[in-house]
C-alpha cells in the first residue's frame, strides 16, 4: 500500500512573515513545487509477514525437537531397566493326550530357563524340565531340552511375553526299563511380574506342548500313545534378573 503526502510550500512563509520567492528561498530547490513523500507501508508488512512465519516455524521445530527427545528419554529409561539376564525356577505341569486312543497322562515337576536380552523386546530362551508321572500305574519320566526367541513387550509393573522353544525329549519306562529321545517343542506365553530389580514372579505360564515319542518301544502302560503326544504345559514360579542395562 503506498501513501503519498504533499507538501505545498507555497503557502509557507518564513519567521520573518515574507513569503519565499523564487531566487531567494530558503529552499530553493523545492520553492513554488509540490513536494511528494513515498512511504512503502507493503515493506513493513512484508517484514511482519516473514518475521511471523519464522516465529512459526522456530515453534515447530521446537515442538519436534522436544517429542523426540521425549521419546529418547523413555527409551533410554525403558533400555536401562531392561535385564541382559533373567532366569526363572517353576513349577511345571504337563498334560499329554495319545494319539491314537483316548488316553491321557499326567506328570508333575518343575523347569528352569535362562534367557539373554539381545535388546528390551528379543530374547533367546534355554529351557530345561524335568516330569514324572503321577498316575501309579505309570512309572514314567520325562526330561526335555528346548531353545528357541521369545518376545517381550516390557511395561513397569509387569511383561507379558510369547515364546516358541523346539528341542528334544527323553523318556524313561521304568516297567521296561527302556529309554527313548524324540522331538518336543511347546509354544504359547506368560506374564512376569518385578518385585525388585532382581526379583520377580512369574504368576502364569501355558504353552501348547507337543512330544513324538513312539510309545510301542517304550513299551509298558503307554504303548498306546502312538508316535506323537499333544497336550498343555503350564508352570508357575520365581524370576531373577541380573546385569540390568
């Protein structure tokens, strides 16, 4: 927007009362001529604009800058408060369907595991356990070796975590005194619960649990079971946690 003032100074008149004449003005290059004042108003709202528009984006940038280092913050606070080790000692129970018939089979005992965090959600699980049947006229044992990741999704109060562990079994017939190793694997998950930094319960567990044992060489009571077992593995007990990042 431009504003454009006038100045007519041939209405001026000096102290002295006279009014300047051409020749012996006191501004002789303006006398008897109209004098034009240009002021570029859209300069200034130019300035205004641009100055707006940087506050604008400083603001911004500061609002990024602030979330992210937010977000850095709690994962630096969730990395730090996250075990390298965890071992757990439990109670374990499985329960096995045959299958070929509509036998079943019991055994109680207990399971150890250690796991290393590769980081705050991945960790590589070792799994050892160790059953015996409870049905008297059964006297068969089982101990099975399993590894394999399990996934962990860490809040402050408790983590609930999904594991897949493949490995191997093997059983004992006292009646025949015969042993065989087979595959075993069980899938499923549970929830830790942190008590201390380096103490927690683990309230439940229950996996899918699967054994291939060819139960006519094993002879005895199970020789019914046919060369696969499927059934329910569940375990409760105590966690400790070391070497906390």
């Amino acid at each position: 927007m431009r504003i454009r003032a006038v100045l007519d100074t041939s209405s001026y008149m000096d102290c002295t009362g006279i009014q300047p004449q051409s020749g012996n003005s006191m501004f002789p290059s303006f006398a008897n001529k109209p004098l034009s004042v240009s002021l570029f108003m859209n300069e200034n709202v130019a300035g205004n604009t641009i100055f707006r528009r940087r506050r604008a984006t400083m603001r911004s940038f500061a609002l990024v800058l602030g979330a992210v280092l937010g977000c850095a913050c709690v994962l630096s606070a969730q990395e730090e408060t996250t075990p390298r080790f965890e071992t757990g000692l439990l109670y374990s129970g499985n329960h096995l369907n045959a299958a070929i018939s509509n036998s079943q089979i019991n055994g109680n005992g207990g399971a150890g595991y250690l796991e290393y965090n590769i980081n705050s959600w991945l960790g590589a699980v070792a799994d050892l356990g160790g059953y015996a049947n409870t049905n008297s006229r059964i006297e068969d044992k089982l101990f099975t070796y399993m590894f394999g990741p399990r996934l962990n999704w860490r809040h402050k109060h408790f983590t609930p975590y999904a594991q897949a562990l493949f490995g191997g079994g093997e059983a004992w017939s006292n009646l025949t005194s015969t042993s065989q190793n087979a595959f075993a694997m069980a899938i499923g998950g549970g929830v830790n619960v942190p008590l201390t930094r380096h103490m927690g319960i683990n309230p439940v567990q229950v996996e899918y649990f699967r054994t291939q044992f060819t139960s006519e060489q094993l002879g005895g009571a199970i020789s019914n079971f046919g060369d696969h077992q499927n059934g329910v593995r569940y375990s409760v007990g105590v966690v400790f946690m070391f070497g906390a990042e």
